[in-house]
C-alpha cells in the first residue's frame, strides 16, 4: 500500500486461545499495516495463527496487579501510527468502515471515536435491540483505560468493563462492525458468568466509595450500578432492547438475547443479595 493512502491507524487485538476467532479478524485488516496481536499465554493455535499471519504478536503475563492487558500495551508499546484501534478477536473489519476512517481522521479534532456493532447471536445478525457499542479508537497518548482498584478481587486480565479516559472530546462513527463470536453458547454463558461475577465486586466497592468514583462514571454506567440490585432492572432492560429498541423486529435470535440478558442482570442481582448475606454472617 503507498503512504499516500496508508491509514493512520494501528490496530490492537488483545487475545487468550482465540484460535477460532482471531483467523478472521486478521484476514480483514489488509488495509492496515501495523497489527499487534498481544496474547496472555493461550494453550491453543492463537500465537502459531498470529505468527504465519505476520502479525506483531506481544505476550502479556498479568501479575493480579495494575495495569491490565489494553493499559499494559498501550504504556509498553510504540505504535507506528497517531491513532490506535482496539478490536477483539471476534470482531471483523470491513471496507465501508476503512473509507469512513479515511475521510474522518484526516480532519477530526476529536480524541477518541465511539464504534458500534452489529452482533451475531445464535447464527443471525441483531439489527436492533441495545446496540452494542464502546470507545474503541482514540488518538496515541489521550490517555488510557479507567483504573478500577479490583487487586484483590479480579481475575479478569483486560480490561472488559473500563471505558478509556480520555482527554479531549469523542465523536461517532457510522458505520457498523461485526461483532461475531464463533464459539459456542457454552463458552458465551462461562463468559458472562464471570462478567458478572465482575459486576458485583463492582457494585459492592461502589457502595462504600467515594463521591469520585460516581463522579468517573457515565450517565449509562451510574444509572446501571445505582439500580443493579432492584428487581425490576433486569425487567427494565428487557423492556428497553426489546420494545423500545425494536429487538422484536430481530425474530427468535432477538427474543432469546434480550432474554438471556435479563437473566445475567438477575444473576447479578442474586450474587450481590449472596455477597451481602455472606458479609453480614462471616
């Protein structure tokens, strides 16, 4: 590709045993000449498949401490280009979106840029429902992901949940990517049972720190851990994804995924009344 039409962008695929994903992902960054693959010691194919594709592939050995995978890359490596491009390996690349890159960053003054995602459940695309969305592109040195002082309750080595903080303002891009996960439903449930998990050692802090900590959070974040543990959030969202947002119009796939989110948000809320019963009868 000629520097006259190089994108200014690196991309970043933080993984562990991917070996299903991560082929498809990197086969869809053609357009993009620097791709960092940084890996947490994966037992399957994951590093051989970054290897033959001639990828900069990274390893990442979390010690339980700060900082994580994304804050880790991002403070120990030099990226080639002004901005970078996190995906995870279940997520694919597409022209449309390359040609919005190409028009947008070559005048933005915006530090970050908030991407959404068209996402794949039980073999279809979800075109409506809650869209599934996150500030996954910003400018090399705006900052970094939120600390959350979980030390001594994570065992999530990336950052899932933290939103960088950036120092500039954000703007949105249009066109979708795919969000597409090509493991089981059994690998997809073990993944939300410790997102949750997650969600309540989350909660628990929030409700005994302090007024900066609210303060850090967005209006979507703070009306989600003020009102995690009422009953009638998990109903809420339902209602939110699949009326609201016209889940409905998305069929059997669309039903079935508003449903399974209600469910987690019930788990969370049984953990949290578990985590309170257990504290106050050590």
């Amino acid at each position: 590709m000629s520097s006259a039409h190089l994108l200014p962008v690196s991309v970043c695929i933080p993984v562990r045993n991917e070996e299903k994903n991560l082929p498809g992902c990197l086969a869809a960054l053609s357009d993009f000449d620097e791709v960092v693959v940084v890996d947490s010691s994966s037992t399957d194919l994951t590093p051989e498949i970054a290897r033959k594709a001639g990828v900069n592939l990274l390893q990442f050995h979390w010690d339980g401490q700060f900082p994580k995978k994304r804050n880790w890359v991002l403070r120990n490596h030099v990226f080639k280009h002004p901005w970078v491009l996190f995906l995870d390996a279940d997520e694919r690349m597409n022209p449309d979106f390359v040609n919005e890159l190409r028009v947008t960053l070559a005048t933005t003054t915006h530090a970050g840029f908030w991407i959404t995602f068209t996402n794949w459940f039980m073999g279809r695309p979800l075109h409506h429902g809650d869209v599934f969305r996150k500030l996954a592109l910003f400018r090399v040195g705006t900052g970094e992901y939120e600390r959350i002082p979980e030390n001594a309750w994570s065992h999530l080595d990336m950052e899932v949940h933290e939103h960088p903080v950036l120092a500039g303002t954000h703007g949105f891009l249009n066109t979708r990517l795919e969000h597409h996960d090509f493991r089981d439903l059994k690998a997809y449930l073990n993944r939300h049972n410790e997102y949750s998990s997650w969600e309540v050692k989350r909660f628990l802090w929030l409700e005994t720190a302090g007024q900066e900590a609210w303060t850090a959070l967005n209006s979507r974040q703070h009306f989600k851990y003020r009102n995690l543990d009422k009953w009638w959030f998990s109903w809420i969202y339902w209602i939110v994804a699949l009326i609201v947002r016209l889940g409905f119009f998305d069929g059997s796939a669309g039903f079935t995924l508003a449903r399974m989110k209600r469910r987690y948000f019930d788990e969370v809320r049984l953990k949290i009344i578990e985590a309170r019963n257990d504290n106050s009868h050590p």
